[in-house]
C-alpha cells in the first residue's frame, strides 16, 4: 500500500516537473498550441544620443516577464507561423517559422523597440529595426516536423542589413507547426542544437531512471518484509 502511494507520488511529481512555464504559446482553432517558444533575447545596437556626438552601445534585454502574444497578429498555417509579441509601450518581437517538405526553420527575427521607452538619452521619437533573415544555406535552425528545437548556449543573429546590430539568443527551445491536437502545453522531443539531430536525451534519461527507482524500491520492499516475516513480527499494512 505504502509503496504503491511512493510511486504515484513519484509519477506525479515526474509528470509536473516537465510541465515547465512556456513563456509563449499560441493555440490554433482547435485550441491545441500550435506554436510555443520559450528564450532568453538580448538586443545588441548602437544609437545616436542626443548629448552626445559619439555613438553609443545598448545591449537591452527584452523583459519576458511583461510580455504579451499578441494574439490577433499572430497565426499558424500550414506553411507558415507567424509569432507577435508586445511588450509596454509599443515594443514588439516577431518570429516567422517556414516549413519546408520535412522540416522547418526559424526564418525572420524582427526587433521594433520604442527608443524614447528604453533609452533615457534619445531626443528623438524613433524606433530601433533589427532585422534578421535566415541565409539560404544557414541551417542553424533546422528542425524535422514533429520536434522541437532546442539551444542553450547562445546563438548570434546579425542584422541582415550590416548596421553591426544583432540579436543574441540563450536557452531557446521552439516549436512551430505542431497539429498532434494535444492540448498539453509541452514541448515535443527536441533537435538539440549540440547534436547532429539526436532527440533529446532527456527523457529518456528521466524513464531509465524512473525504471531504476521503481526496481529499487521494490527491491528494497521485498528484502525489508522478508526480513519482517523471518523475525516474525505482524505485518499490518
Ligand atoms: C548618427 O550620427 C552620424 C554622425 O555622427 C550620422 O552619420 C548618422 O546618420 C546618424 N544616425 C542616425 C540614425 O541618426
Ligand atoms: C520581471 O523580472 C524582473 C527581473 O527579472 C523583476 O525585477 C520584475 O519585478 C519582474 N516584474 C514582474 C511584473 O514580475
Ligand atoms: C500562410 O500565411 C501566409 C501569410 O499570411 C500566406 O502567404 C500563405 O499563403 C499561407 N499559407 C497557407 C497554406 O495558407
Ligand atoms: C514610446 O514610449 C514613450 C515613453 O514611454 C511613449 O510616450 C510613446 O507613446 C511610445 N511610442 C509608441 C509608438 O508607443
Ligand atoms: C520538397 O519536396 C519536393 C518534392 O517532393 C521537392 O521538389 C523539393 O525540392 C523539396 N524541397 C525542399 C526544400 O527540400
Ligand atoms: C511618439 O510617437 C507616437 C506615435 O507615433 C505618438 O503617439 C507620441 O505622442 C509621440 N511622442 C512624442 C514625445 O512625440
Ligand atoms: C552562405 O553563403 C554566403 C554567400 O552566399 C556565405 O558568405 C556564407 O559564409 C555562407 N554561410 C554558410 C553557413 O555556409
Ligand atoms: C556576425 O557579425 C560578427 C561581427 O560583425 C561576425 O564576426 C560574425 O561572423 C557574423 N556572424 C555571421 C553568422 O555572419
Ligand atoms: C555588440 O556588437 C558589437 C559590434 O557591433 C560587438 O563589438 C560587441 O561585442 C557586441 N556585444 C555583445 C554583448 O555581444
Ligand atoms: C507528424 O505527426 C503527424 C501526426 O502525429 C503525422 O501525421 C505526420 O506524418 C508526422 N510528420 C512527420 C514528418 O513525421
């Protein structure tokens, strides 16, 4: 009895655990996420300041945490999803995901950042642009349908138009194009970006693991209540 709640608690607790907080998600008309993304995103730029001749350096980290999808921009397709986020005043970061025969990539990373909202020395009411888009022949972001992508270290993304600005990504984990109808809000086995395309190990580790645990409880159940038995005590369960 004791051993069977141990497991469950075990179980459950496995199952939550995994259950992380996906910083965005978007769900199609089924309502099942159709694209969800989680990271970490610095934007690297240099801006004239209005005290000053010489230009200066900005690396501003986008605020996860007052993020918004912007849910009537954003849409998943069968060839194309589209990721809008907004955050305070007119700040916004769009993600386009292509899918090709049996793979998708991160195609566009557009910046927009309100430089009155984050910078205290600009005269001007101007926008900064970073603009990324995917080489022909980057495969960086390669992803086989039905994974999801994933990187810890981080990953540089130059401006396309060569004003030396980038946008600088850290513990990213995408997937876009996901039509399983699962309404779990987690992501698939994921392509990591260490790998030469090896599923994630993880939960594989986390089974073998589980499966070790579960053998050595009961291991260590049989051998205690023989024990009990050979000395003769009342096993009240
Ligand atoms: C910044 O100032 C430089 C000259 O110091 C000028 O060439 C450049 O066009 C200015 N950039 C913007 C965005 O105003
Ligand atoms: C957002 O995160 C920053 C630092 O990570 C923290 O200082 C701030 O209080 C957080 N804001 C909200 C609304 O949670
Ligand atoms: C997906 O959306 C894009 C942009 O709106 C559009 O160009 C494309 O034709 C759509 N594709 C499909 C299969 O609906
Ligand atoms: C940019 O930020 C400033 C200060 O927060 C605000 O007054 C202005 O309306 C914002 N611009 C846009 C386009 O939202
Ligand atoms: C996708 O598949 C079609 C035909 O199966 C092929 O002509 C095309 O080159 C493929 N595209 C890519 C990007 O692999
Ligand atoms: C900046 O631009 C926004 C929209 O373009 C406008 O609403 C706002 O009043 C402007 N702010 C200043 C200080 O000019
Ligand atoms: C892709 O092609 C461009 C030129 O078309 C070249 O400069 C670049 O180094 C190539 N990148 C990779 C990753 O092969
Ligand atoms: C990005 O730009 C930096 C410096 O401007 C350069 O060293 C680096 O090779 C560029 N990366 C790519 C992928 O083009
Ligand atoms: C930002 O970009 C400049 C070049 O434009 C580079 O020298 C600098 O190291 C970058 N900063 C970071 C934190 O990557
Ligand atoms: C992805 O999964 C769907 C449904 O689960 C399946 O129909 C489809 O063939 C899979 N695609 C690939 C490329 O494995």
């Amino acid at each position: 009895m004791k051993l069977i709640v141990i497991l469950i608690v075990i179980l459950i607790y496995f199952g939550e655990a995994n259950a992380g907080d996906i910083e965005w998600i978007l769900n199609d008309k089924e309502s099942s996420p159709c694209l969800l993304a989680d990271m970490n995103i610095k934007v690297n730029f240099s801006y004239n300041a209005s005290s000053d001749f010489n230009r200066q350096k900005s690396l501003y980290e986008i605020p996860n945490n007052l993020t918004k999808v912007d849910l009537v921009r954003s849409y998943c397709n069968d060839t194309e999803s589209f990721l809008a986020v907004n955050w305070e005043h007119g700040n916004i970061f769009e993600i386009t995901f292509i899918k090709y025969n049996k793979s998708y990539e991160l195609s566009k990373f557009h910046v927009s950042l309100n430089a009155t909202d984050i910078l205290k020395d600009i005269s001007d009411n101007k926008t900064i642009e970073i603009m990324y888009e995917r080489l022909v022949n980057d495969s960086s972001f390669d992803t086989p349908a039905n994974f999801s992508f994933h990187c810890n270290r981080e990953q540089i993304l130059n401006s396309t138009n060569n004003d030396g600005s980038s946008i600088i990504l850290s513990k990213v984990q995408f997937e876009a194009f996901r039509r399983n109808n699962n309404k779990d809000k987690k992501f698939s086995l994921a392509k990591d970006c260490e790998s030469n395309f090896k599923p994630d190990i993880v939960p594989i580790a986390v089974g073998l693991s589980l499966i070790a645990l579960i053998i050595i409880v009961l291991i260590a159940y049989i051998v205690g209540r023989r024990r009990q038995q050979a000395r003769g005590y009342l096993n009240i369960m």
